[in-house]
C-alpha cells in the first residue's frame, strides 16, 4: 500500500500476523476461495483431504500453512480523495485479490510450494483516530458509513475481508488505556507529529487524544498479532514506538513464575502478550499522489482549498474543471521526473495510475509532444472513467443502508473475536482479576 500510517487526515496501517501449521490441498482450494477463520491464532488443526483414495493412489502431502492477518484503515473525516484511493484502499483490493503488496518483496515462504499462505483481512474505519482533532458530530456517523461505502465500492470483498468500524471493537480503546499506562511520556513528546499539530493549532486547542494518538495506534497494531508492518520511510517512527512498548510491556509483565502461574489459571499460553512488529520496507514506487495547486505536496483532506484534491465523489463535471484549473508550468511538452517539474510529473502519475494497464513507455510516447492544454482534457476523461463505476457502485451501497450495516456488524464480530483474546492475554499479564 504505499501506505502511509499517518497523513494529516489519514491512517493506514497494513499489520500483517501469522501462524504457521499444516494443511491440505482441499482445504487450499477453501482458502483460496476467500473462507474465513481457517487457522486460529492459539494453534493450528491438521485438515484432512475429503477425497476418497484407492490403494494404488498416494495421499496428498500436506503442506505448512502460514495465516497472514492484514488490517489497514483510513479516517473518516472529510471526502476520501484520490491519494486516499490510489495510495492505499486500491492497494488493499489488489491484495485481497493477489495475495501480494506493490512494491514488497515476496518472502521464500510466499514462493516456496510446500508453503499454502492464507490471508486474513480486516479493513477498518478509524473513528477513533478522526476524532483526535475537533470534528463536527453530526458529520462522524455519516462519515464513517460513507467510509465503509467506498470501501466495498472500490473493491473490497465483504464475503472475503472483513469491513469494520474501529469504536465497534472496544478492545481498540481498552488497550490503548493499558498501553498509555505502561509507556513513558518522553516517548510520546518526542513524536513529530503531534510536535506539528500542536504548533499549528495551538496546545489549548489539541487534546490528549493527539498526543496519545501513537498508542493507540500501537494497540491497532498490536491487537491482531502482527509480526510485520509494510512501511515507508514516513511511517518508521510510529512502528518504532509500537516495537518499543511491545518489548517494554513483555519486559515488565511477561516474565518469570508469576507470570506463568497467572496464565496458568487463565488458561492460555504463557507467552509474551504481543508480537513485535518488524518493518516490511515498502520500495518507491506506486501512487504517490500530489496536491493539484502545488505539486511538492501531498493531496491532502486537510487542505482547506477543495480545488487541491479531486474526491472520490467529485461528479464529472466538477473534477473537469479541478483539472483544468490546476497549477501547470511553462515548459514545452510533458516529461516525468524532471525535479523542476513536480507538477508535471504529478499529473502524468494521476494519468497512470488510472490506466493500469498501460505502460510507462506508452504514456510518455503518447504525451511528450502535448501542450497542456491538449494534455488535461485527456488527463480529466481517464480520471472521470476510472471513477465512474466507483461512483455507481457507492450510491447503490449506500442506499441499502441495511447491507451496509450488516457488513459492519459481521466485520467487527470477527474482529472483536481476534481482538478479545489479545486483550484477555494483555489483562493476565497486567494482573487484572477475569470474570470466565
């Protein structure tokens, strides 16, 4: 995904949790046909082939097994713009549908054929993020199932991802609530984010939210068992912080006959409560997408000046007239990668992304001649085109409000039951007393 973990108005997180095991052909075709559970994080089960053999037939060897749990999510606050789309939720429907992230490296167990990988995937929306800074509460609720909307819209499968709203598993919260307690403060004044919000809307006018947002963010992760985190270079000190309150938790909780006697009782392993994330380097590349009024900047939702950003949403007429207003240069013909031409490469990155099947070679020879003025009415009708069936397909999901609903309630009761138990082992640890 080029997946950022945090933008101005912007999470995604791609954690990725597996458990190793054994499994059969047939159950390889179950899985890959999108059935969901079918490896547990507390072990594993041996699947047995269904298929009658005779004796002159050998049975079919089973293979080992690897469940790879994915969560990643985006604010619900303002319109869901093209970067949102491009840089991430299009990446988590080509994973859904390939098993593989642009951009990241296979490992040997992906290529190995003794090996069947299974994905688990969760899409959330992150309400409890967007409201880290002032929002408006009449908008929240719309905002997120629109949110949940435009997922499935883009190509999110909800018979084989699980579509979610974060408030809905509570454990979210919970934990983050048990995180803060164990992580120091200087940690936490020493991220760059809050650092910028805070100077730019004023410490009176930021709540603890923002400064805690990193925790929270940790215990996303940390609640799904992640061993890896796809990453940029942008993202490096948020999976810092959730590797370092990982190891500080299991430190001070995880250790010693106490511990063991505790779980003991609970009845579950004795291991550490968490899994420490290891950064997955995410290669350049992909949809990074710039504003439209200055191409040294991201497309952000923040951005008070709409004619930055064509949304998602945008009827044709409106993302016609964004493109043909927006910031160009003097220079003659179109080129990529030119570092006094951001804009230019900008939009020619807009223009590929939107024609996935066309190469490289293809567009440049295509444009390298093209005025401007030629070129943004080309740029404006694949664009418009790409959205198009997005748009069809959003409205006919938003109005069964109670399909909608239901994916959103099958999602987070799936979630809540990966969640509960992370939290359950994070509680024994900490020495809470459990009701069964």
């Amino acid at each position: 995904m080029k997946f950022s973990i945090v933008s101005s108005a912007m999470f995604a997180l791609c954690a990725i949790g597996r458990v190793k095991g054994l499994v059969s052909p047939a159950l390889s075709v179950a899985a890959r046909h999108g059935r969901m559970g079918l490896v547990s994080r507390e072990g594993v089960k041996l699947m047995q082939s269904t298929a009658a053999a005779s004796e002159e037939t050998e049975a079919p060897a089973k293979k080992k097994v690897i469940t790879r749990r994915i969560l990643s999510g985006v604010q619900p606050t303002g319109s869901l713009h093209l970067g949102n789309y491009l840089g991430a939720i299009r990446q988590w429907v080509d994973f859904q549908n390939t098993g593989k992230f642009a951009g990241v490296e296979e490992d040997e167990e992906d290529m190995d054929e003794n090996v069947e990988v299974v994905n688990e995937n969760l899409f959330c929306v992150v309400d409890l993020h967007a409201i880290t800074m002032p929002h408006d509460p009449k908008e929240l609720s719309e905002s997120t199932l629109a949110s949940a909307a435009l997922y499935i819209a883009a190509g999110i499968d909800p018979t084989r991802s699980r579509v979610f709203v974060q408030s809905h598993v509570p454990a979210h919260s919970e934990l983050a609530w048990l995180l803060n307690c164990a992580t120091p403060m200087n940690w936490l004044e020493r991220m760059i984010q809050f650092k910028d919000k805070a100077k730019k809307q004023g410490t009176d006018k930021v709540g603890v939210g923002l400064f805690t947002y990193p925790v929270l963010m940790a215990a996303d992760i940390l609640l799904y068992q992640a061993d890896r985190v796809p990453v940029g270079e942008d993202q490096r000190q948020h999976l810092e912080l959730a590797r370092d309150i990982t190891r500080r938790f299991n430190d001070m909780y995880c250790k010693g006959n106490p511990y063991k006697k505790r779980c003991k009782a609970a009845k579950i392993p004795s291991r550490p409560a968490f899994t420490e994330p290891q950064a997955m380097i995410v290669k350049a590349g992909g949809a990074r997408v710039m504003s439209l009024t200055d191409g040294t900047n991201k497309m952000s939702k923040s951005e008070p000046n709409d004619n930055s950003r064509i949304n998602v949403l945008d009827p044709p007429a409106l993302i016609r007239s964004k493109i043909k207003k927006c910031k160009t240069d003097e220079f003659k013909g179109i080129e990529w990668d030119n570092p006094q031409r951001p804009e230019a490469t900008n939009l020619l990155n807009i223009y590929a992304s939107v024609q996935p099947d066309r190469s490289r070679d293809d567009i440049t020879e295509e444009v390298k001649d093209l005025t401007w003025g030629e070129f943004k009415p080309l740029l404006a009708e694949a664009v418009v085109n790409h959205l198009e069936p997005i748009q069809k397909k959003y409205e006919e999901v938003r109005a069964d409000e109670e399909y909608l609903l239901g994916v959103l309630r099958d999602g987070a009761h799936s979630a809540n039951d990966i969640a509960s138990r992370t939290l359950r082992s994070a509680k024994v640890a900490m020495g809470f007393t459990l009701l069964d």
